[in-house]
C-alpha cells in the first residue's frame, strides 16, 4: 500500500493505494450507499446504470486504525491522471451537525 502523492485539497491521508485498488477512508453513510448499491444493483434498474458508471466496490475494510471502502482505481494505467471530487446538492452537513458547523 502506498499514499497519494501531489495531493492538492481535502483531507490528507484519506487515500491508500494498492495496484488497482483504491482505499478511501469511510464513514458509515458513504460504506451503507456502496454496499446498497453492490446489494441491490441486479434488482434494481437505476442503481443497476449508476453501477456500470461508478467504480467496482469490493466491500469495506479497516486499516490503520480507519474504516476504508475499497473500490476500484480508474486512474491506474494513467502517468499524470487529474481527479476531481465534485459535491452535488445544497447542504454538505447532516441533521446532527451543530448549527455553528452548518453555517462554516
């Protein structure tokens, strides 16, 4: 396992690579969508098209102390790949963040 290099936002160390899979450090709601997704995607034809678009999830993982989704690295095969993580939506907090938290 190696970690990302040349990182340019978000939380470092979040990311550990490992040939063609990628460990991404987790909370419970990110791991419950994946595994939803992976449960679901034969019997349900929209989380069917969404999961030949998202990348192969091979289940969760704790490493380093972390909860970490594995899934699969689309960037292998690339010398200089260039990832960005796009947020869709309004509101990037939950119900249980406190109101100090939602306003930042």
């Amino acid at each position: 396992l190696y970690k990302m290099s040349g990182q340019a936002g978000g939380h470092e160390g979040s990311f550990l690579f490992e040939e063609d899979k990628i460990y991404k450090r987790s909370k419970a709601p990110e791991i419950e969508f994946y595994d939803y997704i992976a449960a679901t995607k034969d019997t349900e034809p929209l989380i069917g098209e969404l999961s030949q678009i998202a990348p192969t999830y091979y289940g969760s993982v704790d490493r380093e102390g972390n909860r970490y989704i594995c899934i699969e690295n689309l960037t292998q095969g690339f010398l200089h790949p260039c990832v960005m993580d796009v947020k869709l939506g309004r509101v990037t907090w939950t119900d249980t963040k406190s109101p100090e938290k939602q306003e930042s």
